[in-house]
C-alpha cells in the first residue's frame, strides 16, 4: 500500500496510521506553509538526468530603480507574465516594467508540477505548445540559468477500444503540424516504461519532446532574459490603483509610486479578479484545489537506466513521472470530489497569500491513488514524502484567456491558466507578436477573453470550472457538448418552445438546435467518432429544407447597430467589400493589416448612414472590439450599439419560404420586388421585423429580425401558415450539411486570421478596386502579385461510417500537404463533403488526394464547386434560358 511517509507541516508530522494515509489534526480549508519547500526538478535529478543540481532560493528583491512611464505594464509575476516582460524586451520594445505584488513565481507557479507537452486536442493551442517547448530548449544556453528541463518524452495510455478511436482522431489533426506523435503498440510502451501492469493497456500515443520543467528555474530564466534586454521588473510591488486617461493610457499606482502605461497587461494568475474589478471587470475565473504526490525512493525506480516516460492515465485521471528516484503522479478528481476555493470569488484572496498551500486531503484522491497503484505496481511499497495541495486558476472552459478585452482601451489579459509552465514560452510570444504588430501572429480565438460576457455568472463559471476540471480526461468527440451551467440567462424566445424537441448546442452563452428527433427516434446525447444518432434526422432535415421548407433559430448571431455621420466611412475603411446601397445587403470582410479574413459580416445598410451588422455568435466581441478600436483610432464620429440580446432572429428557408411568408404579410415578396440581398423593413402577422433576402442553406429564404420577446409569437405564427407546405424544423448540423454542398465558406474553418481572403476563393468579395484603403489592402495587393503558394477546395470522399469534420490530414503520394478545413455528409450525393487547403499545383478539378479519417486514409476527389447551385443562380439560369 501506498504509505504516508516522512511529511512535515509546521512541524506537525504526518505518518501512516495501520497502513493508511491520515489527516488528523488538519482543519478543511488551512492555509499552510509546506516545509521544507517543494524542491525543484533539478533538486530531485539523478545521474542518469544528465542535469546539474540547482538550489532554489527566495527571488532576490529587484533594484530600486523606477520608471515613470512604460510602453506595456505588466501586472504579474509568474511565469506568464514573466515570459510576456521577456519577449516584449526581446522584440525590441522599451521601457517594459513588470509589476509583482510580492516575489517571482508567488501564486501558481512555485508549486505546479511542470509538466510539458506537444499534445493538445485542439490545433492552434498545438502551436502554443510547440512555441514553448523550443523556447525552453534553448533557454539556458540563452542565459546562462539552469532550467532543469527533462525531455524523456511522455506516453497517453488507451485502456478502452474508444480511446484508440480517440488517439487515431488526434493523429490526424497532428499530421500537419510540426509536432512528433505516433501511435505505439504495447510492445513499444513496455519497452519505454517497463515498469507498467501491461494487462489492460491496447495502445498508447507518444510524444518524443513532452517532459517537465522546473516552473521556478525556468521563471528566473525568464527574468534574467528580461532584464538582458532592457525590462524592469519590480517586487515587492503591488498595483492598488488602475485609473484610465482619456488618451487610452493608464496611471499604474503602487506604494512605490505611479507609472503611466500606454498599456496594461493583467497576468495576475489568482489575483487576476482583484485586478479586474479595479476597473470594474468581473472575470470569470475560479482557483481550483490540484493535489500531487511525491514517493520516496523506489529501488525499481533507481535502477532504472534512463528517465521514464511522463504517464497520463486517462482512464485513471492521473499523470505520473519521476521525480528523482521516485515518482511523482497528480490525480484529477471527478466534478463531484474536487475542490473549488470559492470563498476566495466571494471575498477575495486572502492579503498576503503567496507562497502557501492548502492542507491535503488523501480521501478526494484516493481511487486515483489505487488506479495508480494498479498500473504501476511499485508504488504499492512506496512512501509518500510530501503532498502538494496548492491553487491553479481555472476559466469555465479550462482556456485561458488571453489578448485585449473588449469595452476597456489598452487593457490586455492573460489569465485563466490552468497549465501556465507550458503556456507561458509560447503565450509571451503570441502577446508580443500581437502587441507589437497591431494583429494576432495566427488565429487563437478560442482564448479570446471576449468570448465570455453579461452572461457568465459567478454560478455559471464554479459548474463550469467543476465540470472542466473533472473532464480533464475523458474522451474528447468531435461535436461534444457539455452541459453543466446550461442553460445561462441568455436564451432565445424559443427556448421553452423547442427544448422538448431537439438536442441543444451550446454557443456563445445561447441554446441553439443542433438537430431534432420525432417520436420514437432515440434522444439521446451520443458522441461519437463515426455516425451516430443524430444521421437519419439531419437527412430528413436536409431533405425539409430542399424539398419543402424549414425554419431556424438563427438568435445567436452577434448584432450590431452602427450609425452616424462616419458610419459610411468607418465601414469603407473597415470592409473589403464595397458598402451596399440603403435597402440592400452584403457580405464583408475586415482584414487585418497583414492580409489575414479577421472577420466576415452580414451588412445590411438599412437607412442613410445606419447598418445592421451580423456576424457568428462566438465572434460577438470578438469583432465588436476591432470595430470600436478602429472607430476610436480614426476619430470616426459614430455610434456604435451591441444589440444581440435585443434581437432574435429566424430563418426560413426552402422552396416554399415565399409562399409561407406571403399569407402573413402585405408586403409584396416576389422575386421581381423583393430581391436576392434586399432587406425591408415589414409585419409579420403584425410582428415588426426586418427582413433580409438571404439564407446561410442557399435556398429561397429570409432572415427575420424582430425583438426577442416576439420571438415565440412570429414563430407560432409562421409554423401554422405553413402547414399545408409541410412546414417544419432544421438545426444547425443540417444547415452545415447545406451550406458546404453551396461551397459556402465558414468564418473560423475555411477563413481566420491564419488565412488571407484569396487563398479561400473569397476574391468575389474582395474589391482592391475601390477608392478607401481599407485595412489590409496594400498586404493584399502584396500578395496578389507573388502568387498563392495554397488553395482552398472542394473535395468528395468516399468513406464508410465516418466523415470529415475539418482538420484532418491530406495526404498525396505518402505525404501530408495540406488539411481540412469542415466537413459532413452530402445527403444529395450520398458521399462525404470537406473543403481543404492543398498546394495550387494540385489545387485542379479531378486531382486525387487522400484523406485521412480514423487512422485510415479515403481516396478524396477535387470537384467544381458548388456541388449544388444555389437557388439565386438556378432562378436566374432559369429566367436566362427563358430569354434565350
């Protein structure tokens, strides 16, 4: 059994009472100081770690030198912000200062385990890591400072048949990366980790590069970096005043006197709340309690020729690796057993709290122990020595948050970590990339701080951040729903009406339908690698939409109301496209100034000077901040109004939306007079609305905007009109499936800020013609002229119970050479459907190509795109052959 050993907390020894761990003694919730103090990674390395030994000492006071003004002040000394202060002075930017309220690494960083890995399930986060790792590679020659960086790789363990489906899924989104993974067989796990119960293992998933760090070397790294290259950085030195100019600068105030920035930067770990609300910012961040343990010596550990692998057991919920001649292994507990520090959300942190832990509690942790002990037999005769129980931050959704906040000028963020050490190398490059070139390096939006809002509660974010952190390693599906929290305030008027009838998708803080059932069909959530039960009702759905009509809850788009004497400019100065005509409406793109689609809007201009602005709704702030920062920065004399919430919307689409429509309004809806783009303002059944021509399905269809609390009224109303042309309901997974067989592209698959606007056959939209130099104009005249190295198209594949979902790897003869971008099934050719980005030479219609699902590679064909011609071009084909 796994023993209590020789651990000593304020001189109050713990030890084993008949075999079993004990707290006794210890009240729930102590703050304590651990003595003696967690030893670095270099401290517990042995021989065969090649790395010489680093005695780790309380950070030295920074010098008493003072800055009155700075270019960026950072508040935060952790390893993130630390890394911030470094690339920033390293990029050539000065005066940087760095504000720390008690010592370096206080807070999160001192106690974290250090871990580092290449893998992430998500694909920009991969590049995050990758950053990371090569930075810490380098570091020490850098600087002359010991890191105590272990690279002896790290293995995921697959224990189930789903974890192997899981695994072969990762595989594919990691092909076209720079990262190193491969699949191993059991054989290969045994030989890399011999000390393994191999009886339930069938695959693991290895990272050659992954290992650990020591989180307090490598943040004096950092610093001494920092300092080579000009920053300050100052501690004892704790900001008690954050006070906004009108210029956009900031008066900085600390007991030691005041900066002013030009701009701020709050990587403040747990204390970042404390700083938000200085400004009046809630953020919505939780500490949560993360135990690790640390064993004695292990024979069968010490005669060991070289370093273990880092373990992650996911079955488990545990990681595991060495730690000197013993192991060191951290459990995360389901949503039910682990520990929030809510008190800390409802009455701040504790004042002077740094360098303190919170008292053990082996009971949360138990099953995770024996888990441990069943994979790894050895440590059933190890003692354990010390017990880490110390705060990591957690956001609702386990990102963090990181870039300029939406609503506060010059204000940045980058907070929320809940694995800083190996966030922080490539984060502080990503930040300073951004910073010092007015756009993001690539696209990172799903660590926009913006994609919170009003709607994230204290209540939502502790069920959320319970949720994440107990989910830490379950199996992550394509299309995966969580559900705790849900629903928040914001809901559509057709909430109560639908709820019974659909499985909901969550986005952006909105219920919205992802698919419907009828009786007897199962209900179900059931994620899945292949099809599952949601296939047959989106075919149906499918065949609704293009046979009949249908209608959508289309509530969640982001909504803006822009207006003023400069209206018309700020969008000509904003928007590739040309401005449409009062009463019409097009689709525009904001570039950023290197070239890269920021965002694509639905601008619908519908009086002089006044727009409607739509866009996706997990871009809301996302893209209402670019538009008031460029309003500001040009002197633009415009309002500018967020009116989401105000709105609801429903689409109704199909060949009999106008015949539907039309018993409800006087308002003549034939195509002669209400035009393809055409937006009006009209009743539905007395319902004021304005309509707009235009359907994301590329059928017939209008876009009904209306106030939110008509929302259930107009939708009552239009289902029965249309009860004789069989109306009835479609959700998202069918629109996806229509919008992809009209080549319709997608903002945050086939376009971000990682792509420029030709490369997607987006050039239709693009008028490098007119008279505004929109942003991003002269960087796509650039790019015009050298040439496309890439395209973006249409692929067809021939799969069996699995299709495309976008980030999949293309293969041609053995290589990859490029990636999806989405996906689904094409219910009209009964194949599967992908848009995906290859070389321009073999960018042809008729070219073949691979694709690589599940661990097996489908042959793909490139197609004319559209497959299918959307119902504008049919009718006017029609009226053209007519004519003719």
């Amino acid at each position: 059994m796994l023993r209590l050993g020789a651990l000593r907390l304020r001189g109050l020894a713990l030890r084993s009472s008949q075999g079993r761990p004990s707290s006794a003694g210890l009240r729930e919730g102590t703050v304590f100081e651990l003595y003696p103090a967690i030893l670095s990674s270099a401290d517990f390395c042995h021989g065969a770690c090649g790395k010489p030994a680093y005695s780790r000492q309380e950070s030295p006071p920074s010098p008493p030198e003072w800055k009155d003004r700075a270019e960026t002040v950072i508040i935060g000394g952790g390893c993130v912000g630390v890394s911030l202060a470094y690339h920033l002075a390293k990029a050539g930017m000065r005066d940087v200062v760095l504000l720390e309220k008690s010592e370096l690494t206080a807070g999160s960083t001192w106690h974290a385990a250090g871990l580092t890995t290449y893998f992430h399930p998500g694909i920009n986060l991969k590049k995050i890591h990758y950053d990371s790792i090569k930075l810490y590679e380098r570091l020490e020659e850098e600087t002359g400072q010991v890191v105590g960086f272990h690279q002896p790789g790290s293995i995921r363990l697959a224990t189930t048949p789903e974890r192997v489906d899981e695994f072969k899924y990762q595989m594919t989104r990691t092909n076209w990366h720079a990262t190193e993974q491969y699949i191993i067989e059991p054989e290969k796990i045994h030989e890399l980790f011999p000390l393994l119960n191999m009886d339930k293992i069938l695959a693991g998933l290895y990272n050659p590069g992954d290992g650990h760090i020591d989180p307090y070397s490598l943040t004096m790294a950092l610093a001494t970096g920092a300092r080579k290259y000009g920053a300050l950085l100052k501690y004892p030195a704790p900001v008690t005043s954050l006070k906004p100019r009108p210029d956009g600068t900031w008066d900085v105030e600390t007991p030691q006197g005041s900066v002013r920035a030009n701009r701020i930067v709050n990587a403040a770990g747990f204390w970042a709340r404390e700083v938000g609300k200085m400004i009046g910012l809630d953020h919505p961040l939780i500490p949560v309690q993360h135990q690790y343990v640390i064993t004695s010596t292990i024979p069968e550990v010490k005669a060991l020729k070289r370093e273990l692998p880092v373990l992650r057991d996911l079955e488990g919920s545990y990681y595991l690796r060495q730690e000197r001649d013993g192991l060191l292994f951290g459990p995360y507990e389901s949503q039910e057993k682990m520990k929030l520090q809510a008190s800390w959300v409802a009455h701040g942190v504790p004042p002077g709290f740094g360098k303190e832990l919170f008292e053990s509690d082996l009971d949360r942790i138990t099953e995770h122990v024996e888990a441990a002990m069943e994979m790894v037999p050895v440590l059933k005769k190890a003692d354990i020595i010390n017990i880490v129980n110390g705060p990591i931050t957690y956001s609702p959704d386990i990102l963090p948050m990181v870039g300029p906040h939406q609503g506060v000028r010059n204000y940045w963020v980058a907070i929320g970590f809940g694995y800083g050490i190996i966030h922080a190398g490539g984060v502080g490059t990503y930040l300073s990339d951004w910073i010092l070139h007015g756009e993001p390096p690539f696209d990172l939006i799903e660590l926009d701080p913006n994609r919170y809002g009003k709607w994230t509660t204290t209540q939502y974010t502790e069920a959320k951040a319970r949720e994440s952190y107990g989910f830490n390693n379950i199996v992550g599906y394509p299309k995966e729903e969580r559900f705790a929290g849900r629903p928040t305030q914001r809901v559509s008027g057709l909430y109560k009406i639908l709820e019974s009838k659909c499985s909901m998708g969550f986005h952006a803080g909105w219920e919205q339908p992802h698919w419907f059932y009828k009786p007897g069909q199962d209900t179900q959530y059931r994620p899945s690698f292949r099809r599952t039960n949601w296939f047959e009702p989106v075919g149906s759905e499918y065949k609704q939409v293009m046979q009949r009509v249908g209608v959508i809850d289309l509530s969640p788009f982001g909504k803006f109301n822009i207006k003023g004497q400069d209206s018309t400019q700020l969008l000509d100065h904003l928007c590739a496209n040309v401005i449409p005509k009062v009463g019409f409406t097009n689709i525009s793109h904001m570039l950023t100034p290197r070239g890269r689609v920021y965002a694509e809007l639905t601008v619908s201009h519908q009086s002089p000077g006044e727009f409607l602005l739509i866009t996706g709704s997990g871009s809301e702030l996302h893209d209402l901040r670019w538009i008031e920062e460029a309003a500001v920065r040009g002197g633009y004399d415009v309002e500018i109004r967020n009116i989401t919430d105000e709105l609801g919307v429903l689409g109704v689409a199909g060949p009999y939306a106008r015949r539907v429509l039309q018993k409800l309004t006087s308002e003549d809806l034939s195509d002669d007079v209400f035009k393809f783009l055409q937006t009006k303002s009209l009743k539905i059944s007395d319902i004021p609305v304005t309509a707009i021509r235009i359907s994301y399905t590329g059928e017939l269809g209008w876009e009904l905007y209306h106030r939110r609390e008509d929302s259930a009224a107009l939708y009552e109303r239009i289902m029965n009109a249309g009860q004789e042309e069989g109306i009835d309901n479609f959700g998202t997974y069918a629109l996806n499936a229509l919008r992809l067989e009209k080549a319709f592209r997608a903002w945050g698959s086939e376009m971000n800020c990682d792509t420029n606007p030709l490369e997607a056959g987006l050039d239709y939209f693009i008028k490098l013609n007119k008279p505004a130099n929109f942003t991003g104009k002269q960087a796509l005249k650039q790019i015009k002229a050298k040439g496309l190295k890439r395209r973006l198209v249409c692929l067809t594949l021939a799969t069996d119970n699995v299709d495309p979902e976008g980030n999949e790897s293309v293969w041609y003869k053995g290589k990859v050479i490029g990636n999806t971008t989405s996906g689904s099934y094409s219910y009209s050719i009964q194949k599967s459907l992908a848009f995906a980005y290859v070389p321009v030479e073999l960018s042809e219609v008729g070219q073949q190509v691979e694709v690589e699902l599940l661990g097996k590679n489908y042959p793909a064909t490139i197609i004319q795109e559209p497959l299918v011609l959307t119902e504008p071009t049919r009718t006017r084909l029609q009226k053209d052959g007519r004519k003719s």
